[in-house]
C-alpha cells in the first residue's frame, strides 16, 4: 500500500505553512496568553446586524441564494461604488474574492506581483494557481515605491495586488502613491487587485482610502464585513470588477462556494447604514497606545490604518527567536517570515482591550531592552 502522502496533490503539498504552523503550535501551550497575533478585532457584530440575521433565518432565507449575491445587496453595493450591478459580486469574505480573482486570472506560469510583507493568503492562493508570487521588498519604510515595483514587471506579469492600509505593517497609500500604481497598471496593461478589506480602519482625516479602483478601470476592489462589524465567522465580503472579470468569477463561485452564506446577506444590508465610528475612534487609541509604549524601543512605521504594527526587532535576533522568547513571557506575536522573506520585524494586532494591550507592550519593550 502507498504512504498516504502519495494520494495528495502536489498543489496542496506546495503550499508552506509552516512558520504560522509553529506558532500555533507553541501557544497552543499557554494559559490566557496575552494574544497579539490574531487579525480579528475585540469588539462583536452590532445588535442590529444580528438581529436582522435572526430574523433572516426564522423568514425563510436558508436556501442558496443567487451565485452573485442576493438583489438588494448588490443593488446597495453598486450604489455606494457608481458602478453597475453586474460588476458586483457577492463572496465568501475577502478571501473567497481573492480566491476567485487568482482563479478567474492567473495561468500556470504567470507571475504576480505584490510588496513584501504581504497578506500570506497572496502567495498560497498564486501557488494554487500555478502562478509565481514576486514579492517587492518594500523595507524599511513599506512604501509603495514605483520604481522599485516596475523593476519587478516582466512579459509574465498578469497581475500586481496592493493592499492598503496593510496587512501586516498599517501602512496605507498616499494618493501619490495610488496614482504611481495606477500609471504603472496603465504602462504595463495590467490587472489589480485592490484588497481593501480594512477601510474603514483608518486613523487620519480622511474615512475612505484613495483607490486605483477610481484611476484604473482595470481593477478588481475587494472589500469586506468581516473587520468592519467583527462578523470574521460570517464569511461575507464583496468584489467589484470589470464585467468581464465578474462573469468568470460568478462561474467560478457556482462550482466552488456556490453563493456566499444567505442570512449574512440580509445581515450584511443592514451592517451598511450602522456607524461604527465609536470603533474607529477605540482603534486609533490602541495604535496610539502601541506608539507611544513602543515607539521609542522599536523601531516601528507609524500605521495609518487597519489594527496592526509591524516593529523591527532587535538587531541580535531573529523575529522567529524573538516570539519564542515573547511566547515565555505569555505574549503572543507573528515573526515577519509568515509574511516576508525576512525575518526581522513582528506583527502585533492591537485589537484587544486597552488594558491588555498595555501589559503586552510593556512586555515586549522590557524583552527588547
Ligand atoms: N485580506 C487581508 C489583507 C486580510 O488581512 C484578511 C483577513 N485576515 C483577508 C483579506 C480575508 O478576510 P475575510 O475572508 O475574513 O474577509
């Protein structure tokens, strides 16, 4: 008889989850850890959201519902983006999007595109596909450098994905930027993904991202609910892409995830016209909690969005040994490998409450002093 690994595929077995593996692994030991590592938000789905949901399920709203999401919901979504409703696809999260966006783009042998550190599921999911990731180093300042991302652009290139504000440093674009990348699509003819899933996570004057989706038509926009509201486990999110695009990923979402949880729709309707400012202005807290208890140990980019910072740490170490040793000390964080091909910074989420937070910076400034 075979050893069982002879009956996988080497699509699965090519996908490396180790480093985030090991972590686990690691704090699965601990008693109430001090839990930086995790992209989730503290806070629950709004009392409205869930009622509606509630009520969504004792209506009836249990069967499949149409592959590209239910009517009022696109409806909705087209509206709020100026678009038309066939360019709208309801999915399942963010992830589903970008599942379906690889799926529906990248041939085997084709090359994507993004900056490194990057949001891991880019690299799995262009492995998937058969693709090959080309992360641009984007240290130390994790900005989008044009010069630096055009050097990357080759015959193969099929897609570039941005991601702001980012999963894992909290940077986010300048319109400078956005319009660079927008040039640059335009120059190369290249397709984006515009993974914008923590709008509204934003801590400056504006309360909406620039977006290449309004530069260059040739973009795929994901965004989400499930930061936004806290609904991580709804899995709801939604791609906005030309009709072209949208067609083959409604095809793909028919025969993969068939249509993106039905009472969550309805849930997710209502979600749109509830404010979640209280929540904004607790975040931009947390990030000024993380600055100024770190600011002056690491060195770390100032985040503009989404709830994460991603310090150096110090020079004598490995971010690898470095959460080891936070692990000791019952503090959780993510060694920048899972996200980089370097191992020198860390990611810490700052979506827990104040007073934890504050224990788990003091932890971590008096490991790296
Ligand atoms: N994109 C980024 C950058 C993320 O950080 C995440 C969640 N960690 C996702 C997409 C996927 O989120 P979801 O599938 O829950 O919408």
């Amino acid at each position: 008889m075979r050893d069982l690994a002879a009956h996988l595929s080497e699509r699965a077995l090519g996908v490396d989850a180790s480093g985030i593996r090991k972590v686990f692994d690691l704090a699965a030991k601990l008693k109430d850890p001090i839990n930086l590592s995790i992209g989730l938000p503290d806070f629950d789905v709004p009392d409205e959201a869930k009622d509606v949901a509630i009520q969504a399920i004792r209506d009836g709203h249990n069967r499949y519902t149409p592959t590209q999401g239910i009517a009022p919901l696109r409806e909705r979504l087209a509206s709020d983006h100026a678009c038309d409703v066939d360019n709208v696809l309801v999915t399942s999260g963010v992830s589903g999007g970008l599942f379906l966006s690889i799926l529906a783009t990248v041939n085997p042998g084709d090359e994507v595109v993004f900056l490194d550190p990057y949001f891991v599921m880019y690299r799995h999911l262009v492995t998937i596909a058969g693709g090959k990731s080309v992360p641009v180093d984007s240290y130390p300042d994790f900005r989008f450098d044009a010069a630096k991302v055009e050097a990357a652009i080759t015959p193969r290139t099929k897609l570039l994905i941005l991601n702001s504000p980012s999963n894992p440093t909290g940077v986010m674009m300048t319109e400078a930027e956005v319009r660079a990348a927008a040039e640059l699509a335009k120059k190369h003819d290249l397709l984006v993904v515009s993974d914008e899933i923590y709008v509204p996570f934003l801590y400056g004057e504006a309360t909406t991202v620039p977006s290449i989706a309004d530069l260059w038509p040739k973009t795929i926009l994901l965004r989400g609910f499930s930061k936004t509201y806290g609904m991580t486990g709804w899995r709801l999110g939604y791609a906005i892409a030309p009709r072209e695009v949208a067609e083959q990923m409604i095809k793909l979402q028919q025969y993969t995830f068939v249509c993106a949880p039905s009472p969550f729709q309805h849930a997710a309707l209502a979600a749109l016209d509830i404010p979640v400012d209280d929540h904004i202005t607790a975040y931009r807290r947390k990030r000024d909690i993380v600055m100024s208890e770190l600011g002056e140990t690491f060195e770390i980019e100032h985040p503009d969005g989404a709830f994460y910072a991603f310090p150096k740490v110090p020079e004598s170490q490995t971010a690898m040994q470095f959460a080891e040793r936070m692990i000791e000390k019952n503090v959780l964080v993510i060694p920048g490998s899972v996200f980089s091909a370097k191992d020198t910074h860390f990611r810490l989420s700052f979506g827990l409450p104040d007073e934890r937070l504050i224990v788990g910076c003091k932890r971590l400034r008096d490991a790296a002093s």
